[in-house]
C-alpha cells in the first residue's frame, strides 16, 4: 500500500518533470539565440510534484471510500489515547498536513532561512490543532455546538453581533478599507445574482458581467447628460438590466447547456465590443468620468463620508438580495428554476411553462447586476470598458462556484475572500488566478458542494408531526 | 454597382485571408467537437493545449537553432516535439481534470474545464514571460509564389496543405481504424461500447490525444504565420474555434470544419468591408443567428430527448 | 524559482502579510501603476527607477531630516482598482504619488487624489485633457501630451514622406485612437486624403483583411495609434502580403520590446517618441546602474519615471516642506537636472523642454530623423 502510493507519487512526479521541462526549465530569446536554462525549477517541480501526488491519493482515496464529513467518529470512542493517535494518523486531513509538513521541513535547501522557518512553524501548528482536535476535543466541541444550534437564542444574539459588526466596521477602519470593502460587497451581490440564474435555475452564464455594464453605464450616461439623479438611476439601472436580460434570453431559450454557455460568452463579448467601439455613445476605453455619488437629501460630503454612506447604501442592497433571493428560493418559481435545474425535460412534463422560467431566471440575475452596477459607477465616479471583460464574468461564476452553488452564505465568504484576498496581498496578485484556477479545479472534484454546502431541503416523516430540517 | 465593376480581385483577396483563418479555426474545432461527441463536455482549456503547443515549439527551436540545425528540419522537428507535448498535455488534462469528474453533474466538469484553462495560462506566464515573444518564421518563402504572394503566401499555402492533409488523416483515422470504430461506437453509446468490450477510459484519453495534435499543429502553423506568440493568444483562438464548433453543430466532425471556415470567411468579409473593429461582433451575431434558427448548429442533428 | 516559492507561500502569506502598516515621518511617495496583468510592462521600468532613485536619496540621508518612504502600488490600469488605491493613497497621507501610468485609470484617481491634497506627477498619462482641461491642477508630468506627438506624425508623413492618400489604423485604446484622431486634423489640413480609418482589435489572430484594405485604398503611408505587440503584427503581415506604404507609429512602438518582437520586419518602421535623451550624463548614468544590477536594458518609461521621481524630491527639497502648495510652486517655479535633460513645469502642469522626434528603425535601431 505504502510502497504502490510512494511509486505512483514517483511517477507523477516524473511524469510532471517531463511536461513541465520546456516552460519551466528553458527560456529561450529568439532574437539574440539565446537559451537559459533554469534547472533549478527542475528539482522544484520533481520535489513538488512528489508530494502534490501524495496528497492527491490522500484525498482520492478517501473520496472513493467516504463521501460525508467524518461526522462523529465512533471509531474513536472509547479508545486508549495510543490507539486513538493511530486511527488518528488515517485520517485524510491529518496525513495531508503531515506531507505539507514534511514538504516545507524538506524545503530548507531551496528558501530563504526566514521563510523555511515561518512555514514549518505554520504547518506544525496546524497539525497539532488539528490532532489535539481529533485526541481530546471532538466530542466536547460536537456537544457544544449542539447546545448552540438548539438553544432558541443563539440566532438573533448570531445576527446581533453581526450587524453590530457591519455597522461599527466603517468607523473602526480608514476609507481605504471601506472602499475596498464596498467594491467587495459589490461583488456579493454580482455572486448572489449570478446564484440565481446558475446556482437555482442551472442556466451557466458566462457573459453576466454585460448586466453589469448596462446598470453602470446606464447611470454614468443619464447622469452626466441629462443630469439624471442616483436615486432615479438605481431602479432604472435594475430594470433596464432586466430588459437586456430577457432580450438575451429571448433567442437563446431553445438553445441547452453547452449551447448556452458559448452564446452568452458571445454576448459577453459583443458588449465589451459596443462599449469599446461605439465611441460616440460610450467614448471608448476612455470611459465615462465625474459621475456623481449617490446624494443624501443634499447633504454636502467630503470623500471619506460619501464612502461610508456609499457603504451603508451596499450593506442595504445586500441585505434586500439576500431576503429577496431567500424568499425566492422558497416561492413557486425558486423551485420551478431548481427542478429545471435538476431535469429539464421532466421539469417540462410536469406542467411548468419552460420558457418563462428560464426568462425569469434570466431576467432576475440581470436586475441584481443592473442594480449594483448603479452603485459601481457611482462609487467610481469613472468606468470604462476594462471593468467588464470576460475575466470580470470568470470570477462571479468562480465566486459562485467556490461558494457552493445555490447556497447565499457560501456566496458571500466566497465573494469576499476573492475580492480581499488580493486587496491583502498585493504582493501575490501574480499568482491569484494560477491559485483560483487550481482551486476551482480541485473544489469540483473534491467538495464539488463549495465552501458551504446548499441545504438541500429534505422532509423527514416523524411520526405525526413532519419536521423540516 | 454592376458586376463587372465589383472588385473581383480584392474579393478574393478577402476570400484567401477568410479561408487561411477558417482553416486554423477548423483545425482547433476538431478538437472541441470531438471531445464533445464523446463525452459532452466544451474542453474549455483545449485553447491553452494549442497556446502550449506553439510555445513548446517556439522553445525547440530557440534550442536547435542554437545548435546550427537549419531551417526546415527545425520546422519538422520543433513541430514533432509540439505534437508530442500536446498529446501529452491533453493526457494529463483529461486525467487530472476530467476524468474524476465522470457521472458529475454537467456543469462541474465545465467549471473544472475553465479553471484548468486559468491555470494553463497562469503557468505558461509566470514560467516564462506575460511579453510577447517572436516566433521565428520556420517556413521559407518559396521563389516561384512571389508573383501571387500578395494573394496568397508560402506559409499560407503550408497552412492549408497541412489541414487538408490532416482532415483526410482525420477521415481516414475515424473511418478505417480500429481506434476510429472504437471511438465511434463510444459516441453513439457509451454503455453498450463498453459491453461489446471496448475500454471507453482508453477511447476517450485517445480523443484528448487526437485532439490535442490537432490543436499544436495549429498552434504552430499560426504562430509563424503571426510571428509572435503571448500566453492569452490560446483565449481567443480557443472561443473562436468553439464557435466554430458550434456552429457548425458541435459533436459532428465535418461540421467543425464548415464552421471553421464559414466563420473565417464571415470575419475575413466583415472586416474587408464594413469594419475590423467589429470583426468579432460579426462573429458572434452570426452564431446567435444561426442557432436562432438551427439550434442544433448548421449539420448538427436535432437530438430527440428520450424520456 | 522566485516565483514558484511565492506560490509556495501563498498559503502561509495569507496569514503574514496582515500585519505590516506602519507609519513614517519625512516624505511619502507612492508609485501607481500597473505592476501585473498585461500591461505590467509599462508599469514596472517606472517602479524600477523609483526603487533605485530613491535607494540613492535615502542613503546620502533622504530628505527633509527622514528617510523617503515609498509605497508600490498596483493600479493594473482599471479605474475601479485605481480608485481603490487612490482611497489607500490618501488615507496613508502620501505627499506625492509618481504615476499613474494609464490615463484613464489616472483620470479615474485624480479626482481622489485632488480632495485629499495629493499631488501627482505621471511618467506616461499621455491624454492631453488630463493638464489641458484644467480639472486637475494638481496633475503634472514628465511626458509631452498625445496631440504633440500626433501632430508632429502628421507633418512627418505629409512633409517627409509627402504621403498624399493614408490610412488611419488604430487599437481602439485611449491612447491608440487619441494618437490617431490628433493626426486627422493635421493631415486634412495638409491636404492629404484620409482613405481609411479603422480600429482593430488587440489580440487577434490576424490582422489580414485590414491588409489587404490598406492595399485596395493605395495608401501611401499608414499611421498607426496603438502598442508594439500590435504593430508587429501588422507589419509582418504587410510584408507577407507585399504591402510596401511606410509605417509610423507612437512611442508605445518606439522601444526594445518592438525591436525583439517585429525582429528584421522593424525595419524601415518609423516612429514618434520622446527626444533623444541617451547622451544626458545622468541618462547614462542611470541606464548603467541598470544594467549592472538587473543585467538588462531598462523598459519603456524608464527615463520618465527617473525624471518624475527626481523632480518630485527635488521640489520637496525646494518647498522645505511637505505641504502640497509648497510643492507645487517648487514644481513650477524651478528647473530640474533630470534623465530627460533640464526640465520645468507649465502653469497646466505639462512638462517643458520634453518634446517628440521621429525615429526610423535602422539596421536594428532607432535613428533620429533630423
């Protein structure tokens, strides 16, 4: 077992030196016919691969076998603490993080001293939580959190403290964090739009970014030409996005899955190109500048406070998606756009009208994009056609397929994970779509539910009195 | 405007520009429409697998040129060693990306699919340059095209010998081949391919592989047709060549080779004559409109869904 | 191998990297542009001068009695990310921001920039409205504005090359289409006709029907507004297709990068670019430096970016202060010793004694045009 999984993890690695040796090791300059060799990137993709392999096994092995969680683990019950410690040691989580340790324990040739120091120090800890979590703590932590969920109180002092939170984090920060905070926010309501018409109704759209485009360019034109106020703006931005969003909707009905995605990748892109080529309406790359900020009855603002008031105006706009989706979810039409999801062609037979489901969910995606994209363009007070290209329309979809597609909770730690990860951490801006790219590949084959699983809704019959859970 | 005063010879000029750039579009397509017939999923990241293809050989040739080997038997050589890693590229990808995901869900291969294509480009930056880089031009200018270059060119010619070359190989792979009946029995049932002892695993790595070669002879033949290569230039081949695909009715093998070219001619007169600054919008609207009408694409059949 | 250990340590970064804000008396710079993404290339030579400017600055004992604190940040050339930096520039009360480096991302910013006091001196906004307008009266820079260049394109190619039919072919970009649309006026004034205006798209895979249109119209000189990579193509599929008009361009063609990418299709390609700068004595001292710490030639802007981050401390020096009205009259009411030769600054903001000439591209190297 042992020896099959070192061998297989060899040859992967191998195998991976052999794809990687000419974009890794050689760079050539064609000009003055020169070659470079890095075969120091040789010996980092033999020794990474190595252990990506082992990990990859872990964690396929133990997909293959056991598909939950390891809810309460009876297997530890009621075993010496050594015992304990082997089963322990076959968990999946435990052995990854061992081969993450003896990884960055093995990388002391290659890095700088400092940050050998800092990630074995990091790795170790997280392992000893991780086994301390497993040894002493798992049923007491189980218990308490059964205690939580049961208790009648535990929600409204949950959203208590959240919304204490919200409301303080504006005045605890500098505008810069806000700022950013906003465009974050902004992106959560994008990912809870796109949620809909992916997520619930199944319909993939790669060309969501377009909606967006219409509410932020529908407010920068009125604006600057005729003057027309945020308020009057932000219904109009939502309700021409739906228009556009049943236009689209409108020929594409016949079309199935993968018909569906090429076309509204097209539309996607034929929208970057109007606003990019129709220069006298939409003036190009340039952009549209000295858009107004939303106003509060006239009341004159000074940068930081218009970005706290711009905040609080997102903090509402979300807080109003996520009770309209909520509610949606739970309406006719929220489970007409799940069981269309699920089998169209049953979904058909079973009496519900195809092509006004499938408009709706067109139609209510692209109201949340016109919506926001009002606030966008106010918040930027300039927008131009690089804000909408098809990589903005990649990291919705990523936002809601990270997040757990259909689920509102996991959406927004997703949207607000991948828009503040690279605020942070500039420095790694490089690396975030290789990153993304990874992870999105990696979460559809092993927690293809997303950070937070969709409840699905189920109905137990206990006796005489049904309970939803 | 009367016949004789339409001007014949910029037409044709178009004409030859549209069927080069079809002809590319075509070679790629073949790729996505047969991964789809098999095993319905849009390989997202077959782009990249052509991005990759000409960079490999952009590397060989860096390298041999560097040992004093001399024009075409670079050429030969750097574009063997692209096939190579192409195929070998298309085999890890199914590997890694797809074939965990067999039974999924229909959209969880598709955004494995797209994240795979990320990170193709991601790696091909960051390991070598986001710049772009010239590609040598391999193929030599022949002395008896000269008077009609300004029509069509030498590496014009070699790029639509090669795809007609390559199609027949296609035809004749599919037709004749026992990989071909395997891989055709796959397509019209997977289940009952398997029963008559067909190893489906090994058809559809077969199909990624086949594939794959196609896209890095494209890959290669485009790039030294341009003479410079970037780490996106995958991107946009790869959503054009789908379109194509698509167009002409995804899954159907003469179909992606009329979408190529039908595509590639709508461009090349498009831009010819009304403006190359919506050369694209063109594009794109011409799909909408078709499946409007053909949903299923121009030869695709209409697939009646059993219950 | 750097990168791949920052791939390594992205996991462990998400946990470090929190923690580093930190306050500073003395001067604060910041550098904005764009320092990933496809247009990286533009953005980095300038933060490469900056980082080597102000090593020197800071090691003869910086200025006003405290180090010069410098902050990085990336703009990636989109208004939403440069408005984000713009609030990060001014909540970390940043003196004087060199950059940005696009001009729409920089117009998006300087609204920002203007409320909170913050002065801004761009190595390559070229769009003239940015000082012409009048809006941004705390907007400077160390580069001549598009219209000059186009301008100057045009009398090059109506009087030189006495072109009489041309053909206008831009990339759809601010700075494309702004070169090109400043030539127009100047060419129809001239006399010559404009047989085709066409924007094309970057990235395509071929550039062939826009060719074979330059042939049909018998043009006798193509002005194109946009980047190398472009230009390059364009070019190489001219020369395939025996299409023989001569081909000037901006200075987003003018420098190394065009060279090594179009390769002996340079050559004979003129093009506008910034005056002729390489025999100033701190010019050539810079580019050593360069060469001999990174064992490269510096990228486009490079000079730009020097001469704004010299002009930046000098005025600082001057003003005897951090306040920005102090700077500002120091920026221009006095003259720089710079990598560009001896600068001042407009009233507008605009630099004088930077100016454009035209380059061809010969044996494998731009000659200036006399």
């Amino acid at each position: 077992m042992i020896a099959s999984t070192i061998r297989k993890a060899v040859i992967a690695a191998l195998w991976l030196a052999f794809l990687t040796f000419p974009l890794m090791v050689v760079k050539v300059n064609t000009l003055k016919d020169l070659v470079e060799w890095r075969w120091i990137n040789l010996a980092w993709v033999l020794y990474s691969g190595f252990f990506a392999s082992l990990v990859w096994q872990v964690l396929y092995q133990y997909r293959k076998t056991k598909k939950a969680d390891d809810e309460d683990d009876p297997s530890l019950q009621g075993l010496s603490l050594g015992d304990r410690l082997m089963v322990s040691l076959k968990d999946p989580y435990v052995l990854v993080l061992l081969f993450a340790l003896a990884y960055f324990v093995g990388l002391y040739p290659l890095v700088s001293f400092e940050f050998w120091r800092w990630s074995c120090k990091i790795a170790l800890a997280v392992l000893a939580a991780k086994l301390a979590y497993k040894l002493f703590l798992v049923k007491k932590v189980r218990s308490c959190s059964a205690v939580m969920k049961e208790s009648p109180l535990s929600k409204p002092i949950l959203f208590a403290v959240l919304g204490i939170a919200v409301i303080y984090f504006p005045f605890s920060v500098d505008s810069y964090q806000v700022n950013i905070m906003v465009l974050a926010l902004i992106y959560v309501v994008l990912g809870l739009g796109l949620n809909i018409t992916v997520g619930l109704a199944g319909l993939l759209d790669l060309g969501y970014i377009a909606f967006f485009a219409v509410g932020a360019y529908t407010y920068g034109l009125l604006n600057t030409h005729f003057g027309l106020d945020f308020w009057i703006c932000l219904p109009l931005g939502g309700l021409i996005g739906t228009f556009f969003g049943v236009l689209l909707g409108l020929p594409i009905l016949r079309l199935r899955g993968d018909y569906l995605a090429i076309v509204t990748l097209g539309f996607g892109m034929i929208a970057h190109q109007v606003l990019t080529n129709w220069t006298d309406v939409f003036k190009g790359n340039l952009g549209i500048h000295k858009i107004e900020r939303p106003g509060f009855f006239g009341m004159e603002m000074d940068l930081a406070q218009a970005t706290t008031y711009t905040y609080f105006l997102v903090v509402l706009l979300v807080i109003g998606t996520i009770f309209v989706t909520n509610r949606l979810k739970d309406s006719r039409i929220g489970r007409a756009w799940m069981a269309l999801r699920e089998d169209e062609i049953a979904c058909v037979a079973m009496g519900i009208d195809m092509a006004r489901t499938k408009l709706s969910a067109y139609a209510f995606g692209a109201f949340w994009a016109g919506t926001v994209g009002v606030i966008f363009a106010a918040r930027n007070t300039s927008i131009n056609p690089n804000s909408f290209t098809f990589l903005e329309s990649a990291i919705v979809l990523s936002i809601v397929v990270l997040g757990g597609m259909g689920s509102i909770f996991g959406v927004i730690i997703a949207a607000l994970v991948m828009m503040l990860m690279p605020e942070y951490l500039r420095d790694i801006g490089e690396y975030r779509w290789l990153v993304f790219g990874a992870v999105m590949v990696l979460m559809m084959i092993f927690r293809p539910q997303g950070l937070i699983a969709n409840q699905r809704r189920t109905y137990k019959y206990e006796g005489a009195k049904g309970e939803e859970s | 405007m009367s016949f004789l005063d339409f001007d014949w010879e910029y037409f044709l000029l178009l004409f030859a520009g549209g069927l080069v750039k079809g002809s590319i579009y075509a070679l790629i397509a073949l790729g996505y429409t047969m991964v789809y017939g098999i095993i319905q999923l849009i390989n997202f990241a077959h782009g990249e697998i052509y991005m990759i293809g000409a960079f490999v050989a952009l590397m060989v040739s860096g390298v041999l040129t560097i040992y004093g080997f001399s024009g075409v038997s670079i050429l030969v050589l750097a574009a063997i060693v692209a096939m190579i890693y192409a195929a070998a590229y298309g085999f890890t990808l199914e590997r890694i990306a797809y074939r965990p995901l067999r039974g999924a869900p229909r959209l969880s291969p598709l955004i494995s699919a797209i994240g795979m294509s990320l990170f193709l480009q991601n790696y091909v930056m960051l390991s070598q340059t986001p710049d772009f880089l010239r590609f040598p031009s391999l193929i030599p200018d022949f002395a008896f095209m000269e008077p009609i270059a300004h029509i069509i060119n030498s590496v014009e010619v070699v790029i639509l010998g090669t795809t007609v070359i390559t199609m027949l190989g296609l035809t004749y792979l599919i037709k004749f081949t026992k990989v071909g009946k395997a891989m055709r029995a796959t397509q019209q049932d997977m289940t009952m391919a398997r029963l008559v002892g067909i190893n489906s695993d090994r058809v559809i790595s077969m199909t990624f592989v086949i594939g794959s070669v196609l896209a890095a002879i494209g890959g290669v033949l485009i790039a030294s047709r341009l003479e410079q290569i970037n780490f996106m230039i995958g991107f946009l081949a790869g959503v054009k060549a789908f379109t194509a695909a698509v167009l002409g009715g995804i899954g159907n093998i003469p179909g992606a080779v009329l979408g190529g070219l039908v595509l590639g001619l709508t461009e090349s007169m498009a831009a010819g004559y009304i403006s190359s600054a919506y050369e694209d919008v063109f594009a794109f609207g011409l799909l909408v409109l078709i499946l409007t009408f053909r949903p299923a694409g121009l030869l695709g059949k209409a697939v009646k869904q059993k219950v | 191998m750097k990168k791949m250990r920052n791939v390594l340590g992205l996991v462990l970064g998400l946990s470090l990297a929190l923690s580093t804000f930190a306050a500073a008396a003395g001067v604060k710079l910041a550098v904005v542009g764009p320092h990933s993404g496809d247009l990286a290339p533009y953005g980095i030579p300038t933060k490469e001068a900056v980082e080597m400017y102000i090593a020197e600055v800071n090691k003869a004992g910086g200025v006003l009695g405290g180090e010069v604190e410098v902050l990085y940040l990336d703009s990636q050339c989109k208004p939403e990310i440069a408005t984000n930096v713009a609030a990060k520039v001014a909540s970390e009360k940043v003196n004087v921001v060199i950059g940005g480096i696009c001009s729409g991302a920089t117009k998006a910013a300087l609204g920002i920039y203007k409320e909170a006091g913050v002065i801004a001196i761009s190595p390559s906004a070229t769009n003239p409205p940015l000082t012409q307008s009048g809006d941004y009266p705390n907007f400077y820079r160390t580069i001549a504005p598009d219209d000059e260049q186009g301008k100057m394109a045009a009398n090059f190619v109506t009087g030189k090359l006495a072109a009489k039919k041309i053909a206008l072919i831009h990339d759809k970009g601010d700075y494309g289409k702004g070169f090109v649309d400043f030539s127009k006026p100047v060419l129809e004034a001239a006399g010559a006709e404009i047989v085709m205006y066409e924007g094309i798209t970057p990235g395509a895979m071929d550039y062939s029907a826009v060719v074979q249109k330059i042939r049909r119209e018998r043009a006798d000189a193509v002005v194109f507004g946009g980047y190398h990579p472009e230009a390059s193509k364009l070019i190489a599929q001219m020369k395939k297709k025996r299409v023989k008009a001569p081909f000037i361009g901006p200075d987003g063609i003018k420098g190394n990068g065009f060279l090594e990418i179009a390769g002996k299709n340079a050559e004979g390609v003129y093009a506008t670019g910034p005056m002729d700068v390489s025999s100033v004595a701190m010019n050539k001292d810079a580019k050593a430096a360069y060469q001999k710490a990174k064992n490269a030639e510096p990228g486009t802007f490079f000079d730009q970016g020097y001469a704004a981050v010299i002009a930046a401390i000098e005025a600082v020096k001057k003003a005897g202060s951090t306040d920005p009205k102090a700077i500002e009259a120091a920026l221009k009411g006095s003259k720089f010793d710079t990598t560009l030769g001896t600068i001042g600054f407009s009233a507008s903001g605009d630099a004088t004694g930077v100016g454009f000439a035209v380059y061809q591209v010969q044996s494998g190297d731009f000659v200036e045009i006399k």
